[in-house]
C-alpha cells in the first residue's frame, strides 16, 4: 500500500491513510461494524488498511470490505498463554514490532477496534504502540459493557494499565451511552474522550416473495411469528429466556431461531412442547428475508451488550423489537412507540407481550412503522461513517 502525502479529513475528499487494527476470534457485531465502516470509508477516497491478527478474520473483512486492504498482522498466540505472566511477557514482547510497523505504515489515524474492555489486550496496546510511533490522531472503538476491574486477576495493574489506555488514546467512540457510562464509571474513562456515535446499518437485501413465503411456511394459519437471531450461540444471548416465553405465550404464537443453535438446545424446545412452534433454521447467509418474515423480532441478552445490529436491521424493514432492559438496548428501542423493552431474564413478561402483539396485530404494526422511522431518522450507515469521519480530524 502506496503511502501518500496526508492532509485534512474533511470536505476536500483528499486522500487520508487509516489503519485499523482488530484481534478477535469470533466474529459478530463488532467485526461487521468494522467492515461495514472501513469499506466506506474507502468508498469516501480515503486508504483503508486493516490489521488484524486472526487470518479468518483477514478472509472475511476481505469478503465484506473489498475497497479496503486487509493484512494478518501480529499474533494472538498471547491469548493461549498459561498464566497471566507468560500471556503478559508473550504480548509485551510485541510491542517494539507494533511500533516499528506503525511507525512503517506512518497512518494518519489510527483506530481500534475492540469488541469490549478490557476487550483484547492487543488492541489496547495498541494505542500506546501508535503514541510510540509518532501518529498523532488515535481512536479505539468499544462495542460492549466493560468488566468491572474486580473480576480480573490483578485490579491494581488494571487500574494501571487503564490510564495508560486512556492518556494514549484522543477518542473513544461509544455507540452507546450505557458503554460511555460503564467506561467512565468501572474503568476511569476520562468524560472528555467518549464520543457518542451511535451504530449505522443498511437495509438487509430481502425479497418479498420470499419473506411471503417464509411467514406461510414458519407460521401456518396467521400465527404471529416472533424472531430470534443469533451469530454466536452464547448463554448470554438468552436463548434459554426465548425458549421459555415461547413455551409460556399460546398456541397462536410461533417461533424460528436464526443462527446456531447451542448445544441441547433442540432437546429442551422438545421437552418443552415446541416442536410444532418453534422451527431451527440454522446459520443462513442473508437474513433480510427472515426480518421481513417475522411480525416481532426478540433480543432476549442477559449480559455483554451494547446495542444489537439486529434491532436496527430489523428496524430497517419494519419489524419492531422485544428487547432485554439492558445496556443500549433501550436506547435503540423506544419502549411503547417501536417495540417493548422487558426486564432481562424475565420470560413472563416476554410471554406476555408476545400474546399482547398477536391479539392486537394492527398495533403491532404501528410499532413496526415507528420502528423504520427510528431507523431512518438515527441509525442509517452514511450518518455513522460521516460522523466517524468528522471525528478522525480532532482526534488528537
């Protein structure tokens, strides 16, 4: 990649270098924010350069990002290490070649992407690294709640290592304002770096025909078809939360899980009753289809959010969200006018308002419209790579 003279980001639309730099070995929402900007950002006349340190996540952000340039960069081989001194000494020792191939690629920003926080210790040493190398402008982005220090080995280094991240970094972009608030309250942000950019999607690519006949297939005779999608078969996701309001919510209410399914899960929706209302369709490609399809889609999270793509994708086509009172799910969610918000965990409540959406279907709709309205108004991809731009040229 041709290093070319910087400048100011801004109207001119000249060429800046970006480098951005990304460690995680599951990839989800955080990694398709990251295609999803970077592949814009080189579509506005920028360079784009991506690091990362997995080569499965090179081969997809290659896939997603194709205007962007994708290396394998530095080793996740810390993360197996036995022991917190051998994991520190493995990823220590990489920090004069991170600042000697920074210095190298000489970027104008830049910006990390970490899935949480403490999130990847390489993506936080990678900021002080960028510090070391002379590269004035650098962002991190962090796309969940933080851990309290308390649940990690060694509080006090933590504390250290925090302000060490913190005095390094010129802005962290908070796509939530539960994120911004965790970061401030557990880990000692300092207020003046959050930048609140909230999350931008596209409308998913859908065919009415297909959604059509997805409803006909996964709700026969007019059944209200509730919606749960999945990257990651996780606990925190909630499937066992869906599983039970699903049991708890009528014969008139069906379901369909988008997305691996966790191990003997299966099992407990057989032991449940389930079998002729709820439908595993598996991990599947494009899921605009199913958005459509569905009359409510259910974010059942118990943990570790921050605010699901999927409630705006959904949005997006007009399908209104049931969510979990958590992080930023609320915030991407307006209780009562573009979906219900219900305490997590309680799959009672859930029940209860998926039976409240099946007797009164036409106010389900309204809630879808309101929905697509939030999303056109809020959360549309050009705003958040526009802002993101703005931000890089006061990132200092």
């Amino acid at each position: 990649m041709e290093h070319r003279p910087s400048c100011e980001l801004g109207a001119t639309r000249a060429i800046v270098r970006i480098v951005y730099l990304a460690d995680t070995r599951a990839i989800g929402g955080a990694e398709r924010y990251l295609a999803a900007l970077v592949e814009h950002v080189a579509d506005n006349a920028h360079e784009a350069l991506v690091l990362a340190a997995q080569q499965e996540l090179v081969d997809w952000l290659t896939d997603e990002a194709p205007s962007a340039v994708v290396e394998r960069a530095f080793s996740d081989g810390y993360q197996d290490a036995p022991g917190a001194a051998r994991r520190g000494a493995l990823l220590t020792g990489q920090l004069p070649g991170m600042v000697k191939a920074l210095r190298r690629l000489a970027p104008d920003v830049l910006h990390v992407n970490n899935g949480g926080f403490p999130g990847s210790d390489l993506c936080r040493m990678a900021l002080p690294a960028a510090r070391l190398a002379g590269i004035e402008r650098r962002v991190m982005t962090v796309h969940s709640n933080p851990w309290p220090r308390e649940r990690l080995a060694d509080p006090r280094l933590q504390r250290a290592v925090d302000r060490t991240v913190w005095s390094a970094s010129g802005a962290v972009i908070c796509p939530s304002k539960a994120v911004a608030a965790g970061l401030s309250d557990r880990r000692g942000m300092p207020v003046s770096l959050g930048r609140m950019i909230h999350y931008g999607v596209p409308r998913p690519r859908h065919d009415p025909q297909a959604a059509t006949e997805l409803r006909t297939r996964l709700a026969p005779s007019g059944a209200l078809l509730v919606g749960m999608v999945s990257a990651r078969p996780v606990p925190e996701k909630g499937y066992d939360v869906f599983l039970d309001s699903l049991a708890a919510a009528g014969e008139r209410v069906h379901g369909v899980l988008v997305g691996p399914a966790p191990e003997g899960f299966a099992e407990l929706a057989d032991t449940a009753g389930l079998q002729e209302r709820l439908t595993l369709e598996g991990p599947r490609e494009n899921v605009g289809d199913y958005y459509a399809a569905f009359d409510v889609l259910v974010v059942p999270s118990t943990a570790e959010e921050c605010m699901p793509l999927v409630i705006l994708e959904a949005a997006s086509l007009g399908t209104p969200t049931f969510g979990s009172r958590l992080a930023g799910i609320p915030e991407a969610i307006a209780d009562g006018e573009s979906g219900r918000v219900f305490e997590s965990r309680a799959a009672g409540a859930l029940a209860a308002l998926m039976r409240a959406a099946e007797r009164d279907r036409a106010q389900t709709s309204k809630l879808g419209e309101q929905a697509q309205a939030r999303w056109q108004a809020g959360f549309q991809l050009e705003a958040m790579v526009e802002a993101t731009i703005e931000l890089y040229a006061g990132a200092r």
